[in-house]
C-alpha cells in the first residue's frame, strides 16, 4: 500500500514564499531611503539657493547709493560719468545697475563697463560656481540679476527707468544635480525692492 505524504515540501514552499515578501519589503525600504536622502540632498540645495540670493539682495541694500565700482573702488556717481561709463540711468540708486545680468557670468563680472569690477559681486559668482550650487558656471545655470524699476514707475528694466525712489530686483538661480543631460534644471527665484540708502 502506497502511504505517500501529499503535504511533503509544503513548508520549504512557505518558507520561499516568507523569503520574497521579506525580500520585497526590504526593497520597498531601501527606496523609501533613497528618495529621502534625494529629497533632503535637493532641499538642502534650495535653502543654499535662498541663502545666495538673499546675500546678494543685502549686498545691493547696503551698496544703494553708495556709489559705483571701477576697478575695485567705490566712486561716486559724478566721478564715474566723468570716467565715461554711463551712470544717467541710476540717478536714485547709482550703482544698482551694476548688478544687472541675465545669465551673469564672472567674466562679465569683471568687467569696467555697467558691472565695474565688483569684488563682492565676483566673489558671490565664485561662490556658486565654487560648489554651493552643482552644475553652475559661466557656461551653464548661470544666475540672473534683473534690476527693474518699481511697477509705479511702469515696470520697464533699466536703461529706461526714470529716477525712482524705489528698484525692484529678480534674483533667478539655478542648479542641476549631477550635471548631466536628462537631470532636470532646478531654480530658485525671489523679488525684492531696494531703497537707496
């Protein structure tokens, strides 16, 4: 007589079957770490953003009115136009204009017309392009400066404004993590508006 047991090898199946739920639920965690990790990595990224815009924000804040820069020093506004670099547009606030860039780069930056040769505002390129902000230089994600004048005074961007009381200032910054083709762009923007002091 045939005395077989029909249940034999049912508890290796089960333990197969433990196996891969355990395995599954490992994964699901494992995932779960390295989009938190991604996550805090990015959002590390836009408070480093936020942080370089509002410093260049309080570094035209301080230098409203100020005067312009040429060639490192700061000049007043009468000594600039007598130096041939028009400073007509920035009656209210003469060296806001020296910060004003679409995709700035350090080169321009540098150099002895509308920008002046800002120290400080190189050294605020530098340091994005320095490693705060990945995949940013003077060739890519370069940062946008757009110095306008307030919406009272028509909202137009400078040469045109007229002498203002008041400026309106758009920091754009932008970053791609791993800077390779299909990572996406990221950015950071914020508006501000300068009294010159």
């Amino acid at each position: 007589m045939n005395t077989r047991n029909p249940q034999k090898g049912f508890v290796l199946l089960e333990g197969l079957i433990a196996i891969l739920i355990f395995s599954m639920a490992i994964l699901g965690v494992v995932g779960m770490q390295a989009t938190a990790i991604t996550m805090g990595t990015e959002s590390q990224y836009r408070a480093d953003a936020a942080f370089l815009a509002n410093q260049l924000l309080a570094q035209m804040w301080a230098h409203a009115g100020a005067g312009v820069y040429v060639n490192g020093s700061i000049i007043t506004a009468q000594a600039a136009s007598a130096a041939g670099i028009d400073v007509a547009h920035t009656a209210a606030a003469p060296n806001l204009y020296n910060y004003h860039c679409m995709t700035c780069t350090v080169a321009e930056a540098n150099t002895v017309t509308n920008k002046t040769g800002d120290p400080e505002f190189v050294r605020w390129l530098l340091s994005i392009q320095g490693g705060f902000l990945p995949g940013v230089s003077d060739t890519t994600n370069s940062p946008d400066i757009n110095v306008h004048c307030s919406t009272a005074d028509g909202g137009a961007s400078y040469p045109t404004c007229p002498a203002i009381s008041a400026t309106q200032v758009t920091v754009t910054l932008r970053w791609q993590r791993n800077n390779r083709a299909g990572t996406p762009q990221h950015q950071y923007q914020t508006l501000s508006s300068i009294e010159p002091n």
